[in-house]
C-alpha cells in the first residue's frame, strides 16, 4: 500500500470528523437558529449570510469526500485483483493436479 500524503491524511481526518452524527446535528442546529433572521433583518442578507458559508464548506467537502472515496475504491479493486489472482493460480494447481492424477 502506498503511503500516504499530508493531503490523503488531512481527508481522512475531516471525512472521520464529519461522518459523526454529532456534525450533522450541528449543522441542521445552525440552520435551524439561521431561520428566524429573516424575520428581524433584510431577506437579501439573510441568504446571503446562510448560502456563502455553506456553498464553500459543500464545495471544499465533496472534494475531500471524493478523494476518500477514490482511494477507497482503488484499495477495494485491489484486493479484488488479489482474490482473482489468487484463483486463478488454484485453478491452475487443480488443472495440474488433475492431469497428474488423471
């Protein structure tokens, strides 16, 4: 396995960070206490205020969720072609075995 960098560990570590049930609740509590100020200042600046934040926070996240999720995925095709591989080299010994044998 190849080692990682310091960007492949910082993604790991806020992937870990914000798949805990605790970081989704955070987030809808910051919604939810962002919701009554449209009532007390201008409409225009409330959205402003919510949809800058978490437009940047989404973008930066599915960046770092994509490159956890790839590396994921190579680590699985991986072992996959280890597994096949080793089939492959059973069916052989079986063919050999057989024809020894037969």
């Amino acid at each position: 396995m190849a080692k990682k960098n310091t960007f492949d560990k910082f993604a790991d570590k806020v992937n870990a960070f914000t798949a805990k049930s605790w970081f989704f609740a955070a987030c809808l509590a910051l919604v939810v206490l962002w919701g009554p100020t449209n009532f007390f200042m201008n409409i225009d600046t409330a959205q402003l205020m919510i949809n800058t934040p978490t437009t940047i926070i989404t973008f930066l996240l599915v960046g770092l969720s994509q490159n956890t999720q790839k590396r994921d995925t190579m680590a699985l095709q991986d072992k996959l072609d280890a597994l096949l591989e080793e089939a492959g080299r059973q069916d052989k010994v079986r063919e050999e075995d057989e024809e020894g044998t037969g």
